[in-house]
C-alpha cells in the first residue's frame, strides 16, 4: 500500500510539473509577443554625430523651403564645418568594411558643401543640395542608420520638365524645397509637389 501512495505522489508531482512549464509556454490570445531587444551596432556617440549631420541637412532644406539664399548659405557653412570635424574611425571596427565606401560619401557631401557656399543665385544652391542629399542617401544606408524615420522623397520637376530632384525628410508630409514657398513661377503652389520614393529605417 505504501508503494502504491509512493507511486501516485511520483505520477501527481510529475504532472504539476508538466502543467506549470505548459502553461508558461501557451500563449494568451490576444497578449502581443514578447520582441528581441534591439541591440544597436553603434555607440551613443557615433548616433550623435549622425544626429547632428542630419539637424545641418535640415537646416539647409528648411532655408531653401523659404526661398532664403541668406539663411541658406548660413545653414551650409554650418554644415561645412561639422563636415571638418566629424571622426567615423569608429566604423573601421565594422567586419563588413563599410568604413571606405561611408567615408567616400562624407567626403563628396563636403565637396558640395563646399561647392554650395560659392554660388549666387537660390537655384545654384538647390542644385548643390541634390548633390549633397544624393551622396547623403546612401551614405546612411551604408552605416547603417539606428535613428529616427526618414523619407526619401522626390519632385518630378525640381529644375524644369523631366528635370527631377531628391531630398531626405524626417516627414512624410512633402514640403519641396526645390520649389519653395515663393518659387518665381509658381509661388507656393507646388510646396507640396513630390512623393515619398523610399524610407530609411533604422536596420
């Protein structure tokens, strides 16, 4: 008789046990899945700077919005000299060898930077910022971006017919600033011209 309590006690702890791991495992309808914490490839320093590269960029376009070639060329010189200062070594630690192809980008976006602050007229200066945003644009995807949204937004007719432009935007609302708010020919009528042609997600 004792052996037979023995055995029912072995059978009933065996299966509380099986019924506490079971229903630790079951998922409750309707309770959202427990995400992988996001582990980001770089330090808080390195997304800092990027932070700062991109609040020039901005500034630049939210000038040229304005059709104001003054606080344009303000907003550049900013931007040129961050570009002096700015250090990615961090990225020679990358094994995938990124560090070549993001230093590259750097370095044209500060020839056009460069190039922006010697123009004269606001049309000059939009066509430098293409040429930044275009280098800017894979130069985040080539680090790898970690922060906030971005869009990567287009208007069809920026310099002419068929003569289309580029920018980045931490918006999706599109606010051109190829055309600006007082554009020569259409005023503030083609502000919101354009479409979102991409996203820059943090990977």
């Amino acid at each position: 008789m004792k052996k037979v309590v023995i055995f029912f006690a072995i059978v009933a702890a065996l299966f509380a046990i099986y019924w506490l791991q079971f229903r630790d495992n079951k998922s409750v309808p309707g309770a959202p899945k427990q995400q992988a914490l996001k582990v980001n490839v770089h330090n808080a320093i390195f997304n800092g700077k990027i932070d700062s590269l991109l609040q020039n960029y901005f500034e630049i376009k939210a000038a040229l919005v304005e059709t104001d070639s003054v606080k344009t060329k303000l907003a550049n010189n900013k931007l040129v000299e961050f570009l002096t200062r700015i250090n990615i070594e961090e990225l020679k630690n990358d094994t995938s060898g990124i560090f070549e192809s993001a230093a590259m980008f750097l370095n044209d976006i500060k020839a056009n930077a460069t190039n922006l602050a010697t123009q004269k007229t606001i049309t000059e200066m939009r066509q430098d910022f293409k040429s930044i945003s275009e280098n800017l644009y894979p130069f985040l995807k080539t680090i790898h971006y970690e922060g906030k949204i971005l869009y990567w937004q287009n208007c069809p007719m920026a310099f002419g017919e068929n003569n289309g432009a580029n920018w980045i935007s931490n918006s999706e609302e599109i606010i051109n600033p190829y055309m600006g708010k007082h554009h020569p020919e259409y005023k503030g009528t083609m502000l919101h011209c354009g479409e979102v042609k991409d996203s820059i997600k943090a990977q």
